[in-house]
C-alpha cells in the first residue's frame, strides 16, 4: 500500500524536525580548467551586454541629438 521507505522517511523528518538536524549542503567539484573556462564565458557575457548597452546608449543619444532644436554657434 505504501511504498518501502515510506517510514523510513516519516521517522527521518521526525528525526530532523525534533532533534534540529538539518542536512548537509551539496558540495560540487569542479576542476581548474573548467572554472577557467566558465569565468572567460562569464566574462564574455558581460563584454558582450556592455557592448550591446554602449549601441543602445549611442543610438538613444543620435535620437536626442536630432530631435533637439539646432542652436547657432557660439563664437
């Protein structure tokens, strides 16, 4: 009718309720070269959204620019 760890898990959460016993944090291992590699990747995302804000950002100041009445020089 119930699965097989059915109480070996309502006795486990009894456990860790009374007694405050929480479980361990998953700890991940990860070679250099990969972490190298996820950093320059990382990285090149963010070049890559700074560049796309920096035409954004030129595009935006063309548009004011035209839209602007064109005043004389100043001498």
């Amino acid at each position: 009718m119930y699965p097989n760890n059915y109480y070996g898990d309502f006795i486990h959460s009894m456990l860790n309720n009374t007694f405050g016993i929480r479980n361990q944090p998953t700890v991940y291992v990860v070679s250099e070269e990969r972490m190298k590699e996820l950093e320059e990747k990382r990285q090149q995302r963010t070049l890559s959204s700074i560049d796309e804000r920096i035409e954004e950002l030129q595009a935006y100041r063309k548009s004011v620019e035209d839209s602007s009445p064109k005043s004389e020089p100043k001498e």
